[in-house]
C-alpha cells in the first residue's frame, strides 16, 4: 500500500468549530481510511471509503474523495475537547495488506 | 474479545540487550503488523505478516526480528537493542479477506533504551 499525506501538520480551532483536515496520495486506491489516535493511545478506525464513493457520513464526521486528484479530506463538525487528537488518513490499493501511514494532522480543540 | 493485546507496556533496555514484544490477537485475522511511532514521524512500518509462517519487511526493518508460528501471535524481536530503537511500538491487525481492510491496534509498548 502506498503513504497518504496529510494536511495541515497541526489545526487548532475552538469548540463548536468545525475541522478540516486534507489527504493526498499518489497512486489509484481501492479505498482509504480515516483513523484517529488519542495521545498515548493506539489508532482507532473512523471511517473507510471506496474508491466508486465520493461522499461518507458517519455522526459528525464527512469524509470525500476526489480519485481524479487523488485527494480526500475529512470534515469534524461542531468539534469538541474530545475530538483532540492526531487523525491518519491511510490509502489502499490492495485488499488485506499493511497499510503506511503518513504523519497525521494533530488537531487541538479548545473550549 | 480482548482485539490486540500487547505486552510489556513500558520497558527500559540497556544498549546491547535483547527483548520480545509480545503481541497477540483473538479475532482470527490473518495479518498482522509491527509499527514504531517516534515524535514527528508519524508510524512507520517494521515488519508484516499475511499469515501464519509468513513474513515480510516493512520501511523500517533494520535491528528487528519476527516470525508468526500461529495465526494469534505475532512477537517482535530485538536482538542487540541500541538507543535509536527508544519509541512507541504498536502492533495491529486486520482481515485480509475483506476488501476494505480495517486495521486494529493494540494500546502500544514504550521502549527505552539506555
């Protein structure tokens, strides 16, 4: 599988914000997945979308894809404290293979 | 289900020492995989597998070791430890069999070495 770059480094916005973060990749995809990392914590899986999708929902999350400029961004609306923390995006081209994660987007919520 | 388990949590090493992370899961997923997470690096790969007695290297292969004898465990080796080897290790796993392969990871190991 190929790296995701995401985009920007690190956001800090305040509660009731919303939050964008962006992924760019290289090469054509069968999917790509969003995970979220508390700090000090493992990964944890938001979302996944396929490559036929343009748009996913999932509570206040919306993540779209974009295969002709090989981007995605996900979206965090009405963020919280609680959504504090590094997000990956992760492409795939290949069912069940390890998937390389890129350097995440470190997001900072204040109340 | 416990997911992925990994042990130790924290471990202090001297240079030159060798230890095993263990790691094991319980949701009959065929791959599994080794991650290091150093600050503003993001997780870098170490070792995968797509199998029991299956093995292969990931970006960052150098001064480790792994073999997957059982579909459940998947430990990682350090033979002769060395202060670049001081990060977060965090093992995962995944269904191959599904086209949209979800990754689980454990809560991650803290390595020192002094």
């Amino acid at each position: 599988s190929q790296q995701g770059e995401e985009d920007p480094q690190a956001l800090s916005i305040q509660e009731g914000e919303n939050a964008t973060m962006n992924c760019s990749y290289k090469t054509s995809i069968n999917n790509l997945q969003w995970y979220r990392q508390n700090s000090g914590r493992g990964l944890v899986h938001l979302i996944l979308i396929r490559s036929n999708e343009r748009e996913k929902h999932s509570g206040r999350l919306r993540v779209t894809l974009d295969t002709s400029k090989k981007s995605s961004s996900l979206l965090i609306t009405a963020s919280r404290a609680a959504d504090t923390a590094s997000y990956f995006c992760a492409p795939s081209n290949q069912a069940g293979t390890a998937l390389i994660f890129g350097k995440g987007t470190t997001l900072s919520v204040s109340s | 289900n416990a997911g992925v388990t990994q042990t130790p949590k924290f471990q202090v090493l001297k240079t030159g020492q060798s230890m095993t992370l263990q790691c094991a899961q319980d949701m009959n997923h065929e791959y599994m995989s080794w991650y290091r997470q150093d600050p503003g690096m993001g997780l870098r790969l170490i070792h995968y597998s797509v199998g029991a007695g299956i093995t292969d290297q990931g970006e960052v292969p150098n001064g480790y070791n792994v073999s997957r004898s059982t579909t459940e465990d998947f430990p990682l080796r350090l033979l002769s430890a060395a202060p670049s080897q001081t990060s977060v290790y965090f093992c995962a796993s995944s269904d191959g069999r599904s086209s949209g392969n979800t990754i689980y990871f454990g809560e991650g190991s803290w390595l020192t070495v002094v």
